[in-house]
C-alpha cells in the first residue's frame, strides 16, 4: 500500500546515500593500479582519461522508478541522476599501455609508469 508520508521510501534513501565512488589506488614498482565502486552503472556511461598526469573517472547515471497499483493507476514516478567524478593525480604513465575493464560494477585501470619523457593526451578504452 502507498504511504504518502514515505513518498521516496527505499529508492530514496539508497540512492541519496550511495552517489560516491569508492576508489582504491595502489602503487607498485611498474605501475598504478585503480579500482573504483561503480553498481548500476553500465560500461558505456563510464568515461576514462588521463592527461596532464591525471586520471579522471566519470560516470552518469539515469534512474527511473514508476509505481502502479493493481489497476494500472501511477501512484508514484521517481527520476533522478547521478554524476560521479573523480581524479587522480598518477605521473609519468605510458598512455598507449593503460588497460581498464568493467566487470560486477568495479572498474579496474592498470596504469603501467614510463621509463622516459611525457606523452600527449589519451583517452582510453573499457572493455
């Protein structure tokens, strides 16, 4: 039954609480290693980049939630989106080697360092 003092119930309160991404970054002899939280979010609305020695993690997201009863009468239609972005600053990475995957809603980027010079700009692909 509809309780119009809960109007955003369960759908609310989660979602509200959950708009960060959680990251953890680890650093080895070779490379970066990244792997950020990201549930609900598909591959495709996830952006990655790295330039000027930072990576940047960007992710948006569109719900709709609608609610009839037997009848078929909307009772409640809920819309929001949510934007999560994030930046690490990871010097002198070997662009042309960065790998990322997206798998049960951790993105993974191995961020391999350079044994040399700066690079340009690249924008890098999830698989």
């Amino acid at each position: 039954m509809f309780d119009p003092s809960d109007f955003f119930g369960d759908f609310g309160r989660s979602f509200m609480k959950d708009t960060q991404m959680k990251t953890d970054v680890r650093e080895t002899d070779n490379s970066y290693e990244v792997s950020s939280e990201l549930p609900g979010f598909k591959k495709e609305d996830i952006h990655l980049d790295y330039r000027d020695n930072t990576l940047r993690i960007s992710a948006k997201h569109d719900l709709n939630k609608e609610e009839k009863d037997k009848e078929g009468q909307l009772l409640r239609q809920e819309r929001s989106t949510s934007n999560v972005v994030r930046s690490f600053y990871l010097p002198d990475v070997e662009k042309d080697k960065v790998t990322a995957k997206y798998d049960g809603g951790v993105l993974s980027v191995s961020l391999p360092k350079l044994n040399g010079t700066s690079q340009e700009n690249h924008q890098i692909d999830i698989q």
